[in-house]
C-alpha cells in the first residue's frame, strides 16, 4: 500500500534555500516561513511502481499546526513526510503524534526506503506522542531492512529539526525525547546546527550486548582481540543505547582507512556470533589526539555517510584505549561531527547539522 501515488515537492539545500527563507516571508505572522511550509515549485516525478502526480504551482503543504495535518489526513488517507539528513545520513520523516503507533508497517518503510523504487532513505522516522511524563514526543525509527533500532543519533538531530520546522520553534528550543534507548534531549543552537545530550555510554559487555571476554573496569571489553576473516582486530565496545564495535587497529598496526574494504569486512562484523543483537562497526583512523576519521557499517542500514551514535562512540572508546581526547572532532564521510565526552557528568555531547532536502505527501 506504500505510495500508491507520490507528491513531491524539492527545494535546494544550501544557500540558496537559506536565501529562499530571507526572501520569503509568513503574512500572518510577520517571521521567515520554516522549510517545511514554504511554498515550493513542483516538478513531477515518476517512479516505478508508483504514479507521478503534478503538483499545481504555488501549491504549500499543510505544516502550519498538527490539527489541521491530522485531519487533513483523516479526510485524504494520505500522509505528509518530509525528508532531512545529517552529513548524508538520510530519513524520511512523518509527524505521527496524533497516534501512538506509526502509520507505516516496517515493510512498507522498508519500501518507502528503496532508492530505485521509492523516495530513498536510511530510514523512516516517526514522532509520536511522549511516553513519560515531562517529554514533548517519542521516536520510533525503521531502518532500510525494515528493523527497528533502539535510536539513531543524526536521526534525532534530523528530528529536532524537522519538529522544529514544523511547529515554527526559535533558536534555542530544547526537546526532551523518548526513545527505546531512553530520554535524549536535543538543542536548536544560534547556527542552525543541533546539540544533543546522548547520555551515558554503556560498557559493560554483557549490556551491549557482545559476548567478549571483558578486559577492563566494570566489565568492559576494550581493545580485546577478534579474528574476522583471517585478520586479528582490536575491539572495543560500547553501546550508545545501541551496540557499537569501535576498531583503531588491524593485525598490529593502526587503522587506515583507505586499506579498509568496508562492504566485505562490514557485514562480517555486523553478524558476528559475538555480537547476539548484531552490531555496528566503526573503523577510525587517528590524524590527531583531537581529530580522528571514521566510516561505518550500520547495522540493519550497511554503508551510511554518517552515524552520530557511531561517532560517540568512536570518542568513548578511543578515550578509554588511550588515543584521544574527551573533545574531539570525527570526520566521516559526510562531514565532521564534533563530539565531548564530558569527566564529571559521563555525558555525551555532539553537534552537528540537519538539514531540509523536500518535502511531499504519500
């Protein structure tokens, strides 16, 4: 049933959707309009399997307020999604919090994910209403396969915005959000980029989960040795909410990330017997104590260009093994996240951008 027919609206990242918005102006209320509600020249698209529809010029989606979304999808069957990602890292998102469950199945956001056959995505992500007392929303998220990690950090970043946009929010608003990994709390900073307080980092094994021989304080397994493929790496890991295999070297000698066949060695550590949850896998490559680059395969995603969980957890498990700082910017393929594992609260902080790319109606 996903897409029947596909609306899309597209408007240019960068600065020329930055210009749009100085130009562009809400009558009502006197203030640039967000992303998500401007209004936009159409195109039409024509994907396989799915109708393309023209969009009448000048055509505006119905972001101005949740109300007036819901019962306009009451009325249509249709859903309203928008698309952002973060260094890359892409998802379509759909505000949902009119309803506790989302209001696509994993296979149809498995579908919707597809990059030949449907919008393309890392992801579909869901705001829905919060769980505990004192959150303003939960996120829910399906990965591209259809699975269901327990969060995922650019997805949040992505998120925030996106929620942002839609209600019309200032510089400066905080969310507290309910995931499967437990309360994360994003900020709108000055800049457009996005603060998110991740928490704090679980080492121990048994809670990761990987079946590793702990090696360190509190149960913790760092730089233990594990054979893939004929070659011996040195692991650390560490769970964000989600489970992480952090490797800084290979058969003795540092990661290089040129040497690194990711779409081979990647699915290899993904289902390794010693991770019964699965995991994914950063391999970072140290330029200095305060600068380290990092590509990874995500579990139930494979290849993406960035992951923010991913990138905290390349700083914890750096720190913990000796090579770099608790401040320390992780280039990936994407662009930089710039991420502080913070002494006295064990807290984890990154920053970084999420960005519009077009919005549309399912």
């Amino acid at each position: 049933m996903v897409c029947s027919r596909v609306t899309a609206q597209i408007a240019q990242n960068g600065s020329r959707l930055e210009a749009g918005l100085q130009n562009r102006r809400l009558v009502s209320q006197g203030r640039p309009q967000s992303p998500v509600s401007r209004v936009l020249n159409t195109h039409k698209f024509t994907y396989k399997g799915y109708r393309g529809i023209d969009c009448a010029r000048g055509h505006a989606l119905s972001w101005q307020g949740v109300a007036a979304a819901v019962a306009q999808q009451a009325e249509t069957g249709q859903i309203q999604f928008a698309k952002y990602h973060g260094l890359g890292n892409d998802f379509v998102l759909i505000d949902n919090r009119h309803t506790t469950e989302p209001v696509l199945t994993p296979e149809q956001s498995e579908r919707l994910c597809d990059r030949n056959f449907g919008i393309g995505g890392d992801g579909v992500i869901f705001a829905l209403p919060p769980q505990q007392p004192g959150s303003d929303l939960t996120m829910r998220i399906y990965n591209s396969d259809g699975s269901e990690p327990e969060m995922c950090g650019n997805g949040i970043r992505c998120l925030a915005r996106f929620i942002a946009d839609v209600d019309g929010a200032s510089p400066g608003q905080e969310y507290k959000i309910d995931t499967l990994a437990g309360l994360i709390q994003p900020v709108m900073q000055e800049d457009g980029q996005v603060r998110v307080d991740m928490g704090s980092p679980i080492l121990e094994g048994a809670q990761i989960p990987t079946t590793l021989q702990p090696n360190a304080d509190g149960n913790a397994v760092i730089a233990q040795t594990l054979e893939v493929d004929g070659h011996e790496y040195t692991v650390s890991c560490v769970s964000m909410g989600n489970p992480h295999a952090l490797v800084y070297s290979v058969d003795g000698a540092p990661i290089k990330l040129d040497a690194v066949d990711l779409f081979h060695v990647g699915p290899l550590f993904e289902s390794h017997p010693v991770f019964p949850a699965k995991t994914n896998t950063e391999f970072v490559e140290i330029l200095s104590p305060s600068h380290v680059k990092m590509m990874v395969w995500e579990r139930g995603a494979g290849r993406t260009l960035a992951c923010g969980t991913g990138a905290c957890a390349t700083v914890v498990a750096g720190v913990l093994e000796g090579k770099i700082l608790r401040k320390c910017r992780v280039d990936l393929p994407g662009g930089p996240l710039f991420i502080e594992w913070d002494e006295k609260s064990n807290k984890i902080y990154m920053t970084g951008p999420a960005e519009f790319v077009f919005a549309g109606t399912l």
